[in-house]
C-alpha cells in the first residue's frame, strides 16, 4: 500500500468515526469497531470522504438508536421528568433578559435548571421553590427575601419589564408544575437520567422576544424565535413517539401544553386568529405525539 492510500484510508476512517458519534456511546462500545470496519472494506480505492447518501444514512440511523435508546425505563416517570426539564428551561428563559437586575436569582434558576437535567430531584426541589416565591414576589408587587426595585427592566432580549404581561397566578403555575413533577419523582425514590446538555442552548431562543409576531397589532406577542424552537422540539417529541414507539414524549409535551395554554387562556381578550393557528400547531404536534405510538403498534400487530 502506497503513503498516498494510507493517507487516503486516515482520512475516510476519520470522517467515519465523526459520522459514528451520531450514535450513543453504548452503541459505538458494542459494534463501533464492527461497523467502522465494514465501512472501510466497502470503500472504493482511494476515496477520502464518505458518500454523501452513505454518511447520510449513517446521521439518520445514529439518530434512530438515540431515540430508541432514550426509550428505556418508566415511560411515564421518564415523560414526567422531561416534561418538567422543560418547564424548568422555560422559567430560566424569563428571567435571562433581567439578568442584570436579578444575577442571584437568574444564577439560582440557572442552578435549579442544572439540578433537574442532571437529575439531582433533592437539590433541584429547594432551589425551584426559592426562585418560584420571590418570582411570584416580583409578579405581585411583594418583597420576598431581598429588596428589588420594580418594575424590572430588561436588556437587549426583551423591551417589557419582568412579568408586565403576565400574573401572579401564572407565574406561580409555572413553578407549582415543576414543584409537583419534583415532589411525584422523589417520592418514587429512584433515579432518573440525566439530560442532554441542549437544553441549555434552547434558553436562548426561548427568552429572546424579538422578532416578534404581530407586536404592532396585539398587546401579546408572540415570539418567532420562541415558536420555532417550540415547534422543533414537538416535532422531535413526534419522531421520537414514532421511531420508538413510545408514548414518554407525549406526556412531555402535554406538560409543557399545559403552560402554554395557561398563558394563551388568560390572554384570551388579546388574542387574533394567528395566536389561534399558532395554539392549533402546537396542540396538532402533541395531538401526534400521542397517537402515533399507539398507532405504529397496532401496525405492528397487523
């Protein structure tokens, strides 16, 4: 074999190991080796990067044994714990564009946020509802445990102040969810996984309220940035329900529904026929997520 093959074969085999880490580690343990070799002994001569619809196949299927891997364990108790995860991710996002005003409490929400991704439900409890009291303090005008002066301006992120549009009975809602999610799997007294590191990246997008839709007409906008990354995560929740078939993504998504639908419900007088359409996609995606699974089965038993 020439130095200039040898250099050829590197190279291939390098790309190869990139496209593999699309599948779990567990996986790449077991048949990584395996599969990295029948890719090589397949492999035309002299080629140094993979066929677009080979590395293609490789991305999907690395995808298809993560969710199916994901779909382990107690659907129920796994759906609950993703559910409140982003719940949780959602309550940090609103304090994000106050996080000049408020860097404890942004901190400590942050903090809560990392407990429950890492499944620390004991250490995630006492910081949730600490956060939860002096935010639902701030909603109500109240005072809780340190003094801040109201109204709460924002920075570049949003242009309203903290909880202008909102209410104490939501923002206490939105708490009490993640509380009770906590309390119901604590007291099952066994260990839940640990979270994709993701969800830190969709903080972001979640709490930038511009561009906003219809912000002229409507005293309640509504997010782009928020809508899409919502919209992607219900679109994963749907593949997941249909590759694995397995209902613990619809219980997540009904869970955070159940926010969204809160807020949609006590801005009814606000709301135009885009809000509608924007309420109808999401309950169409959770609609999905939760038939699917139950429908591929009775496919299967066919």
């Amino acid at each position: 074999m020439t130095t200039l093959s040898r250099s050829n074969t590197r190279d291939l085999e390098r790309r190869y190991r990139r496209l593999l880490l699309a599948y779990p580690p567990t996986y790449r343990r077991a048949h990584g080796d395996e599969l990295l070799d029948l890719l090589l002994e397949d492999a035309a001569p002299g080629r140094r990067v993979p066929v677009p619809k080979e590395a293609w196949g490789l991305l999907v299927g690395g995808l298809r044994s993560r969710i199916v891997h994901q779909a382990t364990g107690s659907a129920w108790r796994d759906g609950l714990h993703l559910g409140i995860t982003a719940v949780a991710m959602v309550n940090l996002a609103a304090l994000l564009p106050y996080v000049q005003a408020l860097p404890l409490w942004t901190l400590l929400a942050a903090l809560a946020l990392l407990a429950v991704l890492r499944g620390w439900l004991r250490t995630a409890l006492p910081l949730t509802l600490l956060v939860g009291v002096k935010m639902v303090g701030i909603a109500s005008g109240r005072q809780f445990f340190d003094v801040t002066p109201l109204p709460v301006y924002p920075n570049g992120l949003s242009e309203a102040a903290l909880f202008e549009t909102s209410d104490p009975y939501l923002v206490a809602a939105s708490y009490a969810v993640v509380l009770i999610g906590l309390v119901v799997l604590t007291s099952l007294r066994r260990p839940v996984r640990a979270r994709s590191w993701w969800w830190w990246a969709a903080a972001l997008p979640a709490a930038w309220a511009g561009p906003a839709w219809l912000a002229e007409e409507f005293d309640h906008p509504v997010s782009l940035s928020r809508m899409a990354a919502e919209v992607v995560a219900l679109g994963l929740a749907v593949a997941g329900g249909y590759l694995a078939r397995d209902p613990r993504w619809a219980l997540a998504s009904g869970v955070y529904l159940l926010i969204v639908s809160s807020d949609l419900a006590f801005h009814a007088e606000q709301l135009g026929r885009q809000h509608l359409a924007y309420a109808g996609i999401l309950l169409l995606l959770v609609t999905a997520a939760a038939l699917i699974p139950f429908r591929q089965r009775r496919h299967c038993l066919d």
